[in-house]
C-alpha cells in the first residue's frame, strides 16, 4: 500500500460524488484533497472517465505541484488548486464542476444574486463572478492565473474565503472549497442549486429584489451564527 493511499481513497470518493450528483459530464470536474501536515494534496487525474476512475489512479503532489505518488498526468486544474492550498490555510479540499446552471451564470459574467433564504442559509452575499482574466494572463500561465483571480476577487470584495466557499470564473465555471471534501463538494451541489433558483427566478419576474437584509441574517445566524439552532446537536 503507497504512504498516501487514505489520501488517494478519499479523493476518489470526493470525485465519485461528482457523477452522483449530476455535477459533471464525461471527464469534466474534478475534486482534491490537502494533508497539510504531510504538506501534499492530491486531486483526480486529467481527462479520466469516472466510470474507470480507481482509487490507485488518483495523482498526490506537493504543492508546489511537482509529483510525489501516481503515475497518470493530473488535472489540467492542478496549478489553481496549489495556489489557492497555498494562499488559504483553513481550506481542506477544492472542487471544480461545469454544472450547468453554475456554468451558464460565469459565461453570463454575472453575481448569482441573493433571492431567497436557501441561499442566506449558505452566504450573505451574491455568489460572487470574477472577471475573466487579460489576455496576457490567459497566453501566460493560466491555471496558475486562475488560482490567482479567484483569490483576488474575493480580497477585492472585501470576503473572507473561509466564510464565503463559492465564486465562478467569469466565462469559465465554479469553484467551491471547504474543510474537508464533504464540505468542498456539498457547495458545489448548493452552488449549482442557487444558481439553478436564480435563473428561474429571473424566468418568472426579471425584475426580482434582492432579499431583504432581515431574511438574510435571520437565515445565515441561525445556521452560522454564535446563537445558530439549525439541526441537531
């Protein structure tokens, strides 16, 4: 058994979810995992279908991305998973869908604004879209240019990435994180869901108002709050 086969049997798990889910089509998607102590990560390998995807095909990398166990090519994502390992420390996992409603509101380069409390029991703002990047970024080294547009979008705005664990990518798709991969792919799932809402929203009243701020906080309090008394103990 390889010293980080626990790590490579979570992954694959994470990523399985992803199918299960309706989250991805073909070989799209992919979810990692961090070991912060071991100081390695590991994610799905590129262009793998899930129907053949095992345990022993998951790729582990330190995270400066040079290779460390497996010996299929990683995600193409790879570079934007590192850098955003490197630049948030709370974050225990990454996933990365092209779900369609998520999908369709980053090539719309817009917010996922906040209609309804589903979405104050997640987040207190609009899901935020970062830009699409310049050209010169995009001809550059652009995976690595991705990680660095979603963390300057959040910083930018002003957001905490361990509060808010969502954002598209203007013109390209979601990203969602979290503690654990539980936590990473359960906001993908949400994700697509509000963005889902959204849109269908919009459908029925294109003039749709925002939520107002006492349904926002009562919402995310209640689950999130110092007082929260959501769910069971």
């Amino acid at each position: 058994m390889s010293k980080f086969q626990y790590l490579k049997e979570l992954c694959y798990e994470a990523n399985m979810k992803l199918p299960e889910l309706a989250l991805v089509t073909y070989t799209f998607g992919n979810v990692s995992i961090v070991d912060r102590e071991s100081k390695v990560f590991a994610i799905k390998p590129s262009g793998m279908p899930y129907e053949q995807l095992t345990a022993n095909d998951i790729v582990v990398l330190d995270l400066d991305c040079s290779p460390v166990e497996g010996t299929l090519k990683p995600s193409s994502d790879t570079k934007t998973h590192a850098y955003l390992y490197r630049s948030w420390p709370n974050v225990g996992s990454i996933a990365h869908t092209h779900a369609t409603y998520s999908v369709a509101w980053s090539q719309a380069q817009k917010d996922i604004p906040i209609f309804g409390t589903t979405h104050a029991d997640h987040l207190t703002v609009d899901v935020p879209c970062a830009k699409p990047m310049s050209d010169d970024l995009i001809k550059g080294d652009y995976e690595l240019n991705t990680g660095m547009q979603i963390v300057d979008c959040l910083k930018d705005r002003g957001f905490d990435p361990d509060e808010i664990e969502m954002i598209l990518v203007g013109s390209h798709g979601p990203f969602t994180w979290g503690r654990d991969a539980e936590k990473a792919v359960y906001n993908s799932k949400i994700l697509e869901e509000l963005a889902k809402m959204a849109y269908l929203t919009l459908q029925i009243d294109p003039n749709a108002v925002r939520l107002k701020q006492t349904l926002i906080d009562k919402h995310y309090q209640r689950k999130h709050g110092e007082n929260a008394y959501y769910g069971q103990k």
